[in-house]
C-alpha cells in the first residue's frame, strides 16, 4: 500500500511516500517558504534511485503549487518521458515512482489536536471541526495543517485521509497527572487536562525501545525547535511535560514553558496588550527571550561561550528544565532503565547532554564523554558502570505516522 505521509508547519510541507508494510521510502520531497512570491525551495529524492531535483525562486503563495509540483514528479507527469514503476526496471527519468496519484491510498498527517479525539482517526467532517473547536490551543499548526489537509484532498479525492495526532502516545497517562487544579467542571464542560505532544516522536522512541524487551523504564527527550519529555513505562507514556497547548513545559525556541496563571493579569495591570503577552509567551519567549540573541540554540550556546551572561543564562534555565522533568518522572517510573535524547538539539548537542546527564550524577547516570562527543545516528552513551542506559535515537516521526496510518482499521 503506498502511503503518503506530511508534515506541515507554517511555511513549509514535508512529504514522504512510503509503501507498506515494509516502511520503504519511495520519494519524499520538502517545499520551504511556502508563503514567498518568488523565494520558495523544492526538494525532491526518489529514494530508489537516488535522483534528486532541486527548485529554488519558485512562486508559491501557498502550498497548492508546492503539491502539485510534488504529485507531478512522483508520476512523471512533469516531463514528456514515459514513465515505468521501480517494478519494471525504475522509472524512465529516474525521478518518478507512480503511474498515477490515484496509486495513493493513505495519507497521514501529523496533526497536532482535534477536540475529543486522541490518537489515530480517520480526517473527517468531524475531527476537522474537533480541531476547528480547540484552534486556540494550537494556532499555528493548526492552521497549517487545515490548509494542507484540503489542498491534498482536491489532489487525492480517493484517499483515506488520516490524523495521526500528536496528543495520541499520552492517553495513557493517568487522570491524577493530567487534571489541573480548576474547577472539576472545566474538565468536564472544556476538556481542560494535560494532553501532551510529540506524540509521533515519543512514539517512535518507544517502539524502539520496545524492541529491547518488553519492560522497561525509561525517559525520552524530544529536545528541537519545542522541546517535551516524556516518562515510558513497558512502551506507554505515563507522563509528559507538556500541558494542555504548547505554551508549557520546559522553555521552548521561542514559546514560553510552564507558566503561572495570574502572570496574564498581573501583565496587563502592569499595562501590556493582550497581543504583547501572547507574542511574549508565543514568540519572543522560551530561549530567545531569555537569552535576547537567537531562538536557535547553536547561537545561544555561541554567545554563551563569548561571556554573553543572558545567553549562559537561557542554556541553564533549559537544561534546569529538562532535570527537573526528569526527576519529577522517576519515582513515579519507580527506576530508570533507558535515558534516551532525541530530536535537533538531543541528537546533535554532546553539550547538551552532557550538561543534564552530569546533574543527573544522584539517579546514577554517567556518560561516557568519548561516546558522547562522537554519537551520530543511534548510539549508547553511558559509561559500562552507568546505573542508567543513555542513548542517541534520532527520531522518525514520519515512520511513525507512516507505521500507524498503514495499521488504522477506519471500522473502529
Ligand atoms: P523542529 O523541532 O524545528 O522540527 P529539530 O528537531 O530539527 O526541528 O530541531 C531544531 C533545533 O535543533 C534548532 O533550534 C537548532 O538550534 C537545534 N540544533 C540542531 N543542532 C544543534 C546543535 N549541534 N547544538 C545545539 N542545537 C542544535
């Protein structure tokens, strides 16, 4: 079955063509600058072959163009050369791999949430208004997802659309952990609770995981552009850092982390708009508030190290962050097995990880600082008389989504 999986974000669409079950990737492609009139990216591999296509200054005022540039090149309807499946030998300009789209008859989104419905379901009249009805929670990739969903949708009308949401892995948290301390009524009239996100990704490093034996402790953190972690116990989650929307948890790129209620208030009585407290919580906070340089965390620690004191400052409060997680989900876990990093900045800082796994020195953990250093792709880190096992995974959030939208029964 081909499946067709995208990850949308505000300016950009990431696509991959999978067929399953066997999680080959046939072609993928990632349009950036969706949005520009004459800036945009397209990239394209058919992963078979190799052949790549590359696309720069493109028009693109939405993803539409980007799509259907994507949908022409993985048919070959982009040249005049006929076009063979990988079946008969690849495809005769090296770049396609369907016949036709109607070849696709799943496609998974990432989609962040939809009011009432967790976990894997079927992109509907119904789950389109869940996530209509909780927009505010999720503004942006929200957006972004409703405009991806129906510009693919005019493309593949045949297809069984599916939202992987991003809320899923966490149901399993118990409600103890996941109920704020508001009026019981909001719960149950609002929905109010901790849902979670990087569900994919969480996922995903369960499955891993799960593939070392069935029980087990473990953390994961997702640490990129927003960050999350997430306790695992036996491949479910059993709590999360994040809270009901994505303004929680630790610091982010530039999202505020966890936060208290009444600093809305006390702002505005201090005499801030509405839209600079949002635009304080949703894009001039978390590291780049902080450190005043940069939300990318390469630049921050840059600064850090040129004696930049509120970039050293921003890096401490994020990896406070992450310990305090960490140490908040270990009794509960009664142990800790696995200590995983992943995602940009946990697959790719040794920094990073070191600095969390060195105040982690009382749970027993030690980092082997040679492993550490030289980690790419998925490596174990710890030292041999580490107490915890500390691993790189690098994350497949796509595979993931590819994996569950293949296994969705659309009967439940
Ligand atoms: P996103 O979360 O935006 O989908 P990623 O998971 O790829 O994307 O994470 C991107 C983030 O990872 C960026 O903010 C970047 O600063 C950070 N990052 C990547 N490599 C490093 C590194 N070597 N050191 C510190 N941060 C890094």
């Amino acid at each position: 079955m081909k499946v067709l999986v995208c990850n949308a974000g505000s300016t950009s669409l990431k696509c991959k063509l999978y067929d399953m079950p066997g999680d080959t990737v046939l072609a993928q492609c990632g349009i950036e600058r969706v949005g520009s009139e004459n800036d945009a990216l397209f990239h394209y591999r058919n992963n078979l072959t190799g052949k790549r296509k590359e696309l720069s200054g493109l028009s693109m005022p939405d993803y539409k163009a980007g799509v259907r540039l994507f949908l022409d090149t993985l048919t070959g309807a982009d040249t005049k050369e006929p076009v063979r499946t990988p079946e008969e030998g690849g495809s005769a300009d090296g770049l396609s791999v369907l016949h036709s789209v109607s070849e696709v008859e799943r496609v998974g989104f990432k989609t962040t949430l939809s009011k009432g419905h967790f976990g894997v379901h079927e992109l509907n009249e119904e789950t389109l208004q869940g996530m209509r009805d909780w927009y505010a929670l999720t503004p942006v990739h929200t957006k972004a997802y409703l405009s991806a969903i129906e510009v693919l949708r005019a493309f593949l009308p045949d297809a069984l659309f599916v939202g992987v949401f991003e809320t899923g892995f966490h149901e399993t948290i118990p409600l103890e952990r996941r109920l704020f301390g508001v009026p019981y009524e909001w719960h149950e009239k609002y929905g109010l609770m901790r849902l979670g996100y990087h569900g994919a990704s969480h996922g995903y490093i369960a499955d891993v995981l799960n593939e070392k034996g069935r029980h087990y402790r473990a953390i994961s953190c997702h640490l990129g552009g927003s960050g999350s972690v997430c306790a695992i116990k036996d491949g479910k989650s059993i709590d999360v850092s994040f809270g009901m929307s994505l303004e929680s948890g630790l610091i982010h790129n530039n999202r505020v982390g966890d936060i208290d209620g009444s600093i809305w208030d006390f702002l505005r009585g201090e005499g801030l708009s509405e839209e600079e407290i949002r635009d304080g919580f949703r894009k001039k906070g978390g590291l780049l508030g902080i450190s005043g340089v940069s939300n990318d965390l390469r630049y921050v620690i840059a600064a850090a190290d040129q004696g930049n004191e509120r970039a050293r400052l921003a890096v401490d409060v994020y990896v406070s962050g992450i310990v305090h997680y960490i140490g908040a989900f270990y009794p509960d876990l009664g142990g800790l097995d696995y200590l995983v990093f992943t995602a940009g900045i946990g697959e790719h800082s040794d920094r990073i990880r070191a600095m969390v796994c060195e105040r982690l020195a009382a749970l027993g953990v030690k980092l082997d600082p040679e492993k550490n250093r030289n980690a790419s792709g998925e490596a174990e880190i710890s030292a041999p008389d580490s107490k915890v096992r500390v691993f790189v995974i690098p994350t497949d959030e796509e595979l993931g989504i590819a994996r569950r939208t293949y296994a969705f029964d659309r009967r439940k």
